[in-house]
C-alpha cells in the first residue's frame, strides 16, 4: 500500500516560506531599530555623532506602549527639512501626543562624568513638548511647522556606556502632526592612562642607577664643605 506524502511536503514547503518570511521581517525590524554608536577611538578628545530623521526612527501613539517604523509624510503647510532629516508622523491627521525614538549606544570611550551636547535643529508640527535622552531631559523644546527651523542646543548626563532611547514628545492640536530635525550629538573622551613603566625595561633601571649615583656624590659634596 502506498502512502500519498505530497500534502506533508506542502505543509513543509509552507513553513520553510512562513519562517524565511518571519526571519526577513525580523531583519528589517533590527535594521531600523539598531542602535547609533557615538564612540572615541584613540587620540580623541571629543566625538559627535548626527542623527537625521527618517524611516530608521520608531514612533508610537499611545504614549510609548507600543511602538512601529516611522513613516514619511508630507504637507502642504510644512517647511522644508533640514538637510540630512525627512519629514516623519501623518501628514492628515493624528493622536493629541506622538512619541518619535531612535537608539542611541553609547561607547565606553566616553567620559561618563561629561555631559553630552545636543544641538538641534528641527521642524515640528505643532510643537517639541520636549526631547529626552535616556529619559533625561535635554531642555530643547519649541519649534514650528514651517518658515525657518528652530535651532536648539542642550545637554545631558549619562551614567555609563550602553543604549539609551532618544526620544522627541510631539503635541499636537489637531489634524496633521510630524516632525523633521537633525540632532548632533557630542561627547567628550576619556583621557588617556599615562604610559606605564615596565620595572625590568634596562634604559629604566639605567635611569634609576644613574639619579643615585648623582645623588649619592651630592651627599660627599656636602660632607666635605661641613
């Protein structure tokens, strides 16, 4: 008796197709949430990272509880972007609060014990209610839809390396609501250890006899003159 395995192969084929698509999805989702390092490599002093608006940003608008890929939008009434950034939000219409995030990683070259410096420059419609990093208020806020965009600069201290949510609250009265800003964002770098001295290098341990000897005949010098 034979047994007929073609409706098994298709039921496979289907959940090799569902789990590539899954994968994919999940792809794209890391892709356009991972995060922007700001880092110092060697002989630094500072580092500044930028940071544009686009589709590489998140938003929610149920007050942060759940998040999905911004999207671009356009309006009539809308200035144009700063260079580097993209309008993101509804161009129609939208919720009262919009919350717009992006990822910030922070890198151990940085001092800890220095604030970071935001400058901002941005259009909103209607207004910045604030910006935040790692929930920490950097004290840029303001800002209107069109004409010239607001430029802003403020600070914040963060604790220690790692990533940190960068986090635009935009208010909206009605209708419309979006957001397109640059954000340049500067760090200053751990100094550099000094140089240790291995104790069995030879021209160190000439050194060290050598500041003896001197020593040792100033203290002649001396006895002599008493």
């Amino acid at each position: 008796m034979s047994i007929d395995r073609t409706p098994l192969r298709h039921t496979h084929l289907a959940s090799l197709v569902l789990g590539a698509a899954a994968l994919l999805a999940a792809s794209g989702a890391h892709a356009q949430s991972a995060a922007v390092p700001l880092d110092c490599s060697a002989g630094q002093t500072t580092a500044s990272v930028t940071i544009g608006t686009g589709t590489t940003w998140q938003q929610s608008t149920d007050g942060g509880t759940s998040w999905a890929s911004a999207a671009n939008a356009s309006n009539g009434g809308w200035g144009t972007a700063p260079t580097g950034s993209s309008w993101i939000g509804n161009g129609s219409s939208g919720p009262t609060t919009a919350l717009f995030r992006r990822m910030l990683q922070l890198g151990a070259g940085v001092d800890p014990a220095m604030p970071l410096t935001v400058s901002a420059t941005f259009l909103v419609d209607d207004t910045l209610g604030g910006l935040t990093i790692g929930g920490l208020a950097t004290g840029i806020s303001g800002g209107t839809y069109n004409g010239a965009p607001t430029t802003a600069t403020g600070s914040v201290t963060l604790p220690a390396a790692g990533n940190y949510p960068i986090i635009a609250s935009v208010t909206n009265t009605g209708g419309a609501y979006g957001l397109a800003a640059n954000l340049t964002i500067t760090a200053t770098c751990r100094a550099a250890p000094p140089a240790a001295v291995p104790a069995d290098a030879p021209w160190a341990l000439g050194m060290l006899t050598g500041m003896i000897g001197l020593v040792a005949a100033a203290v002649v010098r001396r006895r002599r003159r008493a």
